[in-house]
C-alpha cells in the first residue's frame, strides 16, 4: 500500500474515466442513503444545523446530495461539511465544489468531536482494521451523534467475495473482509447502540444487464444480480451521550 497521504488514483481505482463510470453508478445509491439518514433522523434530537463528515468522500457526490436533501427536508441544514479521501487529486475535486469544506487524507486526521453526523458509502472494505476505525469514528462524532455507514462489499456478498479475488490481480486493488454481525460487534464493543437497514428495503423488480468488459464483475446467476442491491447494508451507529 502506498502512503494515504500521496494516495494515488490507481490504488483504488481503473482510471479517470472508470471514476467517472463508478460516480456515474453511485448517484442512486447516494439519493436512497440521503432518503434514509434524512427520515431516520426527522425524530431525532440531533441540532438543527448539522456539522457533517463522508468518510471515503470521493469528490463529494454524497455530501452534495444530503444536502439538498436535508435542505429540502426543511428541518435540518447542514452548517459544516467535511469528507476524508486519501487521493490527493480526488480531495481537490471536491474541496473546488464545496467552498468552505475542509477535506482530510485519513480519518485520523480528523479532530475529536468534529462532526454531528458521519455518512460514508462504500469506502468500509477498504479499511484493514476495524476495530480501531470504529474507535476513530466515536472519537470524531459529537456526544448523541449518529453514523450512516453504506456498504455491500462485505462478508455476506457471494458476489463481491468473488469480485475481490481478480480485482487485486487485475489491478492491484486490496480490500478487506468485514463480515456484518462483526461490524455490528464491533460497533456494540465501542459503546455504540447499533442498527441494521436495507438502502433498499424493497426488492429490485429489474437490473440493466451489462457484462463487465475486463470480466471482473459477473454474476453468476439471474437471482444473485437481482438480490445484489438488497445486500447493501446500512449500519447506523449512535451515541447515547
Ligand atoms: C468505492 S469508493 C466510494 C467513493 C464514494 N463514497 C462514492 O460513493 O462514490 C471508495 C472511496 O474510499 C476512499 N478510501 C480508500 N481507503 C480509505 C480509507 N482507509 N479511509 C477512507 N476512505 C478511503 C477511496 O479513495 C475512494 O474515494
């Protein structure tokens, strides 16, 4: 693994244009996430005006959309908007389309108690140990904070279990296992009272067919492409103090 700091592109992705391709895909999965934090935290005694961090930012597609979204919700706005992202030009990207936001290279570069609300989709597997992430996200949240972590690269994914295995042949790119009854373990053991959501809580009547040019992303049967975004997870981890 290359230093985070001087993260570069290639560690975690193809190139510009498969970044672009993955923002691309991700915009669905970032309004249904936005949808769910947004009701999830209607009855909550969260602060009216929220300091938000998306940890594994990306170029801020996410943060763009709560947004809106808690905007349009018109009980919660969002004060200050941070993200971590380890590739230094990505970070630009999206320090350029927020003008006061404040983007770090790791999560523990983050100071304490910086954020009300922690979001984060798809950037957990990449993650080597999960306890001590899970001791930096209380260490970042605000007493009675919340976090909304998205993932479907996870244990119980047959599909992605499989994926992972050329990825790192193909193009270098390492992960790790995180089963999610260890996510929730691990959540619980920090002091974190711990929920599980579907971002899809309803099943996907249909998917677009489009086999992988470099054959890495296959799946192997019509039902396991149909059950492929009900495996999306979303992990709520709340401090009561
Ligand atoms: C699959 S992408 C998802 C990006 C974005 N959240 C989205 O939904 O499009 C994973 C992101 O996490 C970042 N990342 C990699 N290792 C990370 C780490 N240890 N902590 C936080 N982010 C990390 C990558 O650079 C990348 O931007």
């Amino acid at each position: 693994m290359c230093n985070v700091e001087d993260g570069a592109m290639s560690e975690f992705f193809f190139d510009e244009q498969g970044d672009r391709r993955m923002e691309q895909q991700n915009r669905e999965h970032w309004k249904a996430l936005a949808e769910l934090i947004a009701q999830a935290i209607r009855q909550d005694r969260l602060p009216h005006t929220l300091d938000v961090l998306d940890i594994g930012c990306h170029a801020g597609g996410l943060l763009l959309q709560l947004f809106e979204r808690l905007r349009a919700n018109n009980k919660h706005e969002i004060a200050r908007v941070a993200g971590v992202e380890p590739i230094a030009d990505v970070r630009r990207r999206a320090a350029e389309c927020f003008g006061e936001a404040q983007f770090f290279p790791t999560l523990q570069d983050v100071p304490d108690q910086y954020a009300h609300l922690v979001v984060s989709h798809e950037s957990l597997y990449l993650v080597p140990d999960l306890a001590e992430w899970v001791r930096q996200l209380k260490r970042v949240l605000r007493p009675k904070g919340r976090a909304f972590i998205a993932l479907g690269c996870h244990g119980e994914n047959t599909a992605w279990l499989r994926w992972r295995v050329p990825l790192v042949k193909l193009y270098g790119h390492h992960s790790y296992v995180h089963h999610p009854m260890e996510i929730l373990q691990a959540g619980a053991d920090a002091g974190f009272a711990m929920e599980l959501h579907r971002l899809y809580p309803q099943p996907k009547q249909s998917m677009r067919y489009s086999p992988p040019e470099d054959g890495w992303g296959e799946f192997i049967s019509a039902q396991e492409m149909l059950e492929h975004a009900r495996q999306k997870y979303v992990f709520v981890f709340s401090l009561r103090e």
